[in-house]
C-alpha cells in the first residue's frame, strides 16, 4: 500500500470530487445532556468511481459521515458537496430529491418486503426511476438470475442482501452508500455480496462507499478511509487490490 499524503489536491467542485467535506462536524446532545461530537471537523475529497472502504472503532463516526454524504441527516456545522451541490445548504424536500436522483443505499439489514419476489422489491424502485435498469438486468448483475421469482424467505441471508443490491442500483444511482453490507452474513455469503459491489463499481462505476468492521474488505477497495474519535485518522490507497473472491473473514 502507498500511504495518500494530500487527499484535499482535488480542486473544489471538480468534476472528478463526487464528495468534498470541509470541516464538518456533528454534535450530539448538550442543552443538559452530555454533548457527543459524533464527527469532529472532517475534510475528505473522495473521487468519482473509487471503492472505498470506511473503518473505525464503534461510535467513531463512519455511519454518521454516510448518513450526511447520503442526504438523510444534517451536519452541526461544516460544510458537505455532492459534485458541485452543497448538501449543507439543502432543504429536506432537496435532499429527498437527491436521494432519490443520486444515491443507493445498502444496510445490515436488507428490508425486502416479504410479500414480493426478488423481482418485485427491485421493480419497487424501478417503477418510480427516471431512467432505470430492468429489474432482471439488476437481478443478473449480483448473480441472481435463477432467483428472480423467489420470496425473500425462500433466499438465503446473502442472496437477500444481493437483492437489496439490485435495489439500489436499479435506477443507477450516482453513489452507493453501504453500511455493514456483510455485518449479518458469514463469510462465504459475504463474499457474494463482496462480488456483488465489486462488479457494480467495475462496470458502471459507481462511488462505492463500504462501512465495514471486517478489516479484511480494505484489500478491495481503491481507498481505505480510517476513522477515530469522529476524525478521519488515516487514508490508504490499495497499490494492489484484491479481488472480492480472494477475501476471507
Ligand atoms: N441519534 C443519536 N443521538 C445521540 N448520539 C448519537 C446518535 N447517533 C450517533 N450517536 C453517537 O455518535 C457517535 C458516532 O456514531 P456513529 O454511528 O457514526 O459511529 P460508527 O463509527 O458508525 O459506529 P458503529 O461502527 O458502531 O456503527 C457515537 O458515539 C454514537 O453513540
């Protein structure tokens, strides 16, 4: 690995940055009950079309960054920008539209509804996309394609997280945000979903951004972003990445 000794050379609003955060900062708490600085005054530029992975101890900030980047909570103070939008200043009706325009998001826990096919959760989302893929295409692409008529009871945990992947990928989503994407799986499972990721942000090159406590994942990605006590501790470039099959946890 080479260590990234300057990650703030991206110039503002270039069009290669899809993020760009410039001490920003999220507080918890105070009025009388103890103030938690969740993230404390963080600067990162991220590039289009990385894969990266965010590590960290418990409570060091990681889900609260992605939960800022992705438009589903406000920052403190600081500033945050999606290529040259400043996140920061949106209103909730914006960033519910950019959400909905930009982002994908993948959790621990898959929220299929259980009452549909794999098929059907995907074409949730497909029927509301300006311009998505078909839901069989986003099913073939995380390895599913004998599984497209299946109810999520009938699929094991991983091929049901590989389905909330095609979720959100089918209206091809600028980034995609994924926090613990394998935190419930094994590792043969996981890998899947590994494999999944990987291929997204191979062929359409989407921003892919992994929470993960399996250090292992970090041989994958294009950066390894470490986190402690709400600042970003550490940045790594992979010289050498390693493909998702090839990792074990
Ligand atoms: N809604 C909230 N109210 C109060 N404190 C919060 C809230 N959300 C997060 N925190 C605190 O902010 C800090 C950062 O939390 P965050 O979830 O971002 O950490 P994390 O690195 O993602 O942790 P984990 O790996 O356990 O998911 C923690 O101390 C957490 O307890």
């Amino acid at each position: 690995m080479t260590r990234d000794i300057d990650t703030s050379a991206t110039s503002n609003g270039s069009a290669e940055t899809v993020f760009r955060t410039r001490g920003l900062t999220k507080v918890y708490g105070g009025n009388g009950t103890a103030e938690v600085r969740a993230l404390d005054g963080v600067d990162l530029d991220l590039p289009e079309g990385e894969l990266v992975v965010l590590l960290g101890p418990s409570g060091s900030g990681k889900s609260t960054l992605l939960n800022i980047i992705g438009g589903l909570d406000h920052a403190t103070s600081g500033q945050a920008w999606f290529r040259d939008r400043e996140l920061t200043k949106m209103t909730d009706r914006q960033l519910t539209r950019y959400r909905r325009d930009h982002v994908g998001f993948v959790f621990q826990f898959y929220n299929l509804v259980a009452s549909l096919t794999a098929r059907e959760n995907v074409a949730l989302v497909t029927d509301v996309a300006a311009d998505p893929m078909d839901p069989d295409e986003a099913l073939d692409l995380v390895g599913l394609s004998g599984r497209m008529d299946h109810f999520p009871a009938q699929l094991s945990g991983g091929e049901q997280q590989r389905v909330a992947i095609a979720r959100a990928i089918a209206k091809r989503p600028g980034v995609l945000l994924c926090d613990e994407p394998t935190g419930a799986l094994d590792s043969k499972t996981g890998t899947a979903v590994l494999a999944a990721l990987e291929q997204v942000n191979a062929r359409f090159g989407t921003t892919t951004l992994v929470i993960t406590h399996n250090a292992g994942i970090r041989k994958m990605a294009h950066r390894v972003i470490r986190f402690h006590d709400g600042r970003v501790a550490e940045i790594e470039q992979n010289a050498h990445r390693v493909s998702a099959s090839e990792i074990e946890w």
